[in-house]
C-alpha cells in the first residue's frame, strides 16, 4: 500500500509540474514566434498557454507513465527488498501502469482533443507588422529597410539588391507601399528572430515528429472510435515497455532502454502518418475492412507481442538470478558458520568421534 501510494504520488506530482512547466515554455516560444524587434515583448498571454497544455499534456502523461517503470526499479534497488516484496511491488507498479495508460489513452486524450477542438477558432493571434529602422535580409539575399509601415501591412523603403556578380555592386532601389510579405520569416513574425533563436535541426525535427502525432490523433479522434483504437494502440506499445526495466542489470541501462524503445515506437508511428513505411506494411490498411488504420494497428500490436515477451523472459531470468544469489549468500553464511565451530573445537582440545 505504501509502495503504491507513492508511485501514485509521484506520477500525479509529475504531471501537474510538467505540465505546467511545459505549457509555460510553450508561452514563452510563441511569444518569441510572434515578437517584432523594435516592438513591445510581451510573453503573458492565456491563449498561448491553453495551447501550451493540449501541445504538453500527452506528452508529459507518456514520460510520467515511463518514469512510473524507473521508480518501481530504482524502490527495488535502493531498499534491497526480499524476493517476495520485489515481486510485489512490480506486481503493483504494473496495474498503476496499466490503469494510468488506460486513462490516459481512453480518457484523458480524448478530452484533451475535444478541447483544442473547442479553442480552434478563440485566440487567433494577427500578425504583428514590421518595424522600421532595421535591415532585414530574405532568403534570396535581398536587403529591405523600412522607413514608415502603413495599417495595411504594406511599407516604404530602400531595397539592397546583393545578387550582383560584381562583389562590391549593390543596386539600391526605393519603393513605396510594398508587401512586407517579401521577408518571409515563418513561423516566426520577424526574420531577425528567426535567424537569431532558430532552433536546431534535431530538435525542430523532434518537434515535427510530435507535432504530427497530435495531429493525427486529434484527427482519429474526429472520426470515431475504430480510427481512434488504432491510434491509441500505440498505448498498448507503452505498457509492454514495462519490461525493459529488466533488460540490465545496471539502472541507466534500463532507463536508456525504456526511453529509446518509447522513441522507437513513436517514430515508426509517425513513419506510418507520412506514408514512408515500405508498400506491404502500409499495404495491410487494407486488411481489416472495420479499422480505417489496419496496418497502424497491427504494427503497434506486433510490438507489444514482441515487448511483451521479452519483458517476461527477462524478467524471469532476472528473477532466477536474484533467487539462485541469495541461495549462494546463504550457503556460504552456513559455510563460514561451520568453518567458526570447527576452529572453536579444535581450540579447546576436543576431538569430534
């Protein structure tokens, strides 16, 4: 009891932190998105971050729900416990896993999406003009520098034309009412922001990635129940990961594991969502006329088979190597016992018959 009450804690504990620390990071960034240089920055806004919760909340649910498995590893590690409480404390740590997925992916998901449905059209951000007196340069290498803005988005100035083959030529031309549109900076509102915080590759990637399974899943939601199942079993691949805790002996190995298998099974998702998986996997949509996501399906369900199993061989041989280790620490307990009474017989003179 005491052991579950703290893994629930834990987990409850994590998610509100997360989430809230997420959803104001995610504030922060959009504040940045939309930031002119040379305008009043403001990174406070309550629309930014109720997006920030429906962008952080599956995300921080699924870290929570896999730090549950490193919390049940590392209470077995650090209070040595006996065979019998290990096993029952992985007995508990499996059914608050479990539960903790199910409403997550059943019920806690689904809200989170008809939610963001409801906010689709409030908070709608315009797009904030440019500012004058700085020189910004588009991908083309062409140089804009605006001298008055209008209400309507367009703008008078001087334009440096940089594209000229001799080095030290630059065409210079002044225009007025102007689109401002010509110094592209998506998503962010100014190609000086863009250039100075752009984010590196590997984590717009990541982002990408994550983007698109919310958005897929938002979609899922959308259509019923059978798309949503199929979306979901990538939840089914979360519980299997259970077993990963007994890949190692060594703690950091198995928390290595259980985050890059997570990762691993949210790629090949996404894979699927952008159609590159190869043709007799995606092919299998096809197979089960009531799932409008057969081969979704059968890839997440094939996963968690094959989780599954390998949690349990390791588990039991984990286990047998804890019971055959503590068979050994008692035998030679019995041994240097015996090896004590000898030396205390043959001290006092007395001969054994």
């Amino acid at each position: 009891m005491k052991t579950a009450l703290s893994l629930v804690i834990s987990y409850l504990a994590f998610c509100v932190f997360g989430i809230a620390l997420c959803a104001f990071l995610y504030m922060v960034c959009e504040g940045l998105v939309t930031f002119v240089v040379g305008q009043h920055m403001s990174f406070f806004s309550l629309d930014f971050f109720k997006k920030g919760l429906v962008f952080s909340i599956p995300a921080v649910c699924v870290v929570a729900q896999l730090r549950l498995i490193l919390r049940v590893l590392k209470i077995n590690r650090a209070k040595k416990a006996r065979i019998a409480e290990i096993d029952r404390n992985l007995v508990v740590g499996l059914l608050l896993h479990m539960l903790f997925c199910s409403l997550s992916w059943f019920v806690l998901f689904p809200a989170v999406a008809d939610f963001a449905a409801s906010q689709m059209n409030s908070g709608i951000v315009a797009i904030n003009p440019v500012s004058t007196g700085y020189f910004r340069e588009n991908d083309s290498g062409i140089i804009y520098y605006y001298t008055e803005v209008h209400s309507d988005g367009s703008a008078d100035g001087l334009l440096f034309d940089t594209n000229k083959k001799e080095p030290t030529s630059v065409d210079v031309v002044q225009f007025k009412n102007l689109t401002t549109a010509g110094v592209s900076a998506y998503p962010y509102s100014d190609v000086l922001v863009r250039n100075a915080i752009h984010a590196p590759k590997g984590v717009s990637d990541s982002f990408d990635v994550y983007s698109t399974i919310l958005r897929m899943g938002k979609k899922s939601w959308e259509k019923g129940l059978p798309s949503w199942l199929s979306f979901a079993s990538l939840g089914l691949v979360i519980v299997s990961i259970y077993g990963f805790q007994f890949a190692s002996s060594w703690r950091l190995i198995n928390s290595i594991f259980t985050f890059l298998v997570a990762a691993f099974a949210a790629f090949m998702n996404y894979l699927y969502y952008v159609g590159k998986l190869p043709s007799f996997v995606m092919d299998l949509d096809y197979s089960l006329p009531m799932f409008d996501k057969a081969a979704l399906l059968l890839m997440n369900f094939s996963m968690f088979v094959f989780f599954s199993a390998f949690g349990i061989v390791m588990c039991v041989y984990r286990r047998r190597k804890a019971k055959a280790a503590v068979q050994d620490y008692y035998e030679d307990e019995d041994a240097d016992e015996d090896e004590e009474k000898v030396e205390v017989d043959e001290s006092s003179g007395f001969e054994g018959e």
